[in-house]
C-alpha cells in the first residue's frame, strides 16, 4: 500500500526524452530492426487518468539544415504530442545538447503551475533526479518509465512508481525496405 493516494482524475502530464528511448530500443536483441509504439506507450502508462499534454523532447538541425528528424516530429505532433525540439545537436561529437535541461525546466514549471496531479518521465537518465526532487516537493507524484538497459537506479528509487518498459507490449518487428534503411535510424518509433 502507497501512502499517495492515485485516482482517475488524476492529471497526467508525460515528459519522454527521445533519444533516452531510442538508444534503449536499439540496444534491445542486439540493435534488430524494433519499432516503439508511442501512441501505445503513453495510452498504457496513463490508464484511466486524464492525461493534459504529452511532450517529446529532442534536437533537430539548425534551420537551413537539412532535417531528416522534421517528418517523424510531424507525424508525433499529429498524433497530439507536443515536440519540443532544440536546435544544439553536436554533430562533431554527435549528442544532443540542452535537451535534458529544457524538459526538467518544463517539468517543474509545470508543477509549480498546478497544470499536473502525476508526471511520468520517459528517461532513465539520472540527470533528471534534482528535477523530479523538485516536483515531489511541490506536492506532486512521479513515475518512471524505462527499459531495463539505459535505467539508473536513482531513478528507480527516486520514483514513487517505476514502470519496466521491458514488460510491457510496446516493440514490434519491422523489416525496412533498402531505400528506407537510411531514414529507419531517425523513425524507428511510431
């Protein structure tokens, strides 16, 4: 028994890093072709709650760049997620930049503005711990989402629920076409 108390009209909002959930899904049987259902994901960690704004956080390139990350954005903003991308990819050392700090900002600004009863972060990135400390202060819950290869422990034990995305139905095998092969890297999550 939890000493928080959960009901359905609890407000949800999800917070997913990106690029944390795709690493995981590529090092899942050894980088096979696996597809992420988001729709799915987000659909089976919300339940029966109410769910306010889901937000994707990731990079995209400079504007005058060509993109190849801009579709897939599109196609998760047309199935109601809010992407929130930042233009500070390091190509020469090829990782994202800021990501992690804007979605620990927007986590807690949103809880300092009552927008959420419960938010479900999408990462195992310790990173996120001092962030997810600040929600709980604010009297709010936190549950974490994450596959068993890329979870700290902090965040499993910062968590006041931790979900094991390893056990849950979320990959689908994909067999890519020759000439989709190149673009899979950047869409393998619906």
């Amino acid at each position: 028994m939890t000493l928080i108390s959960e009901n359905r009209n609890n407000k949800v909002m999800m917070f997913i890093d990106l690029r944390n959930v795709l690493e995981s899904v590529r090092m899942v049987e050894n980088s096979a072709p696996f597809k992420l259902d988001l729709y799915t994901l987000a659909v089976q960690l919300v339940g029966s709650r109410e769910l306010v704004a889901a937000y994707v956080f990731d990079t995209k390139r400079p504007f005058g760049e060509e993109d190849s990350s801009a579709r897939f954005h599109d196609k998760l903003r047309h199935l109601g997620f809010r992407v929130i991308a930042r233009e500070s990819y390091d190509a020469v050392r090829k990782e994202q930049k800021e990501v992690d700090v804007a979605m620990a900002c927007e986590m807690v600004a949103h809880a300092l503005r009552d927008h959420y009863d419960i938010a479900i972060v999408v990462s195992g990135d310790r990173d996120f711990v001092p962030a997810i400390q600040h929600v709980q202060s604010a009297g709010k819950r936190v549950e974490v989402a994450a596959f068993d290869n890329s979870v700290s422990k902090a965040m499993v034990v910062v968590a006041d629920k931790f979900y094991d995305l390893d056990k849950m139905p979320l990959l689908s095998m994909f067999n890519p076409t020759e000439t989709e092969k190149s673009s899979a890297e950047e869409t393998e999550v619906v």
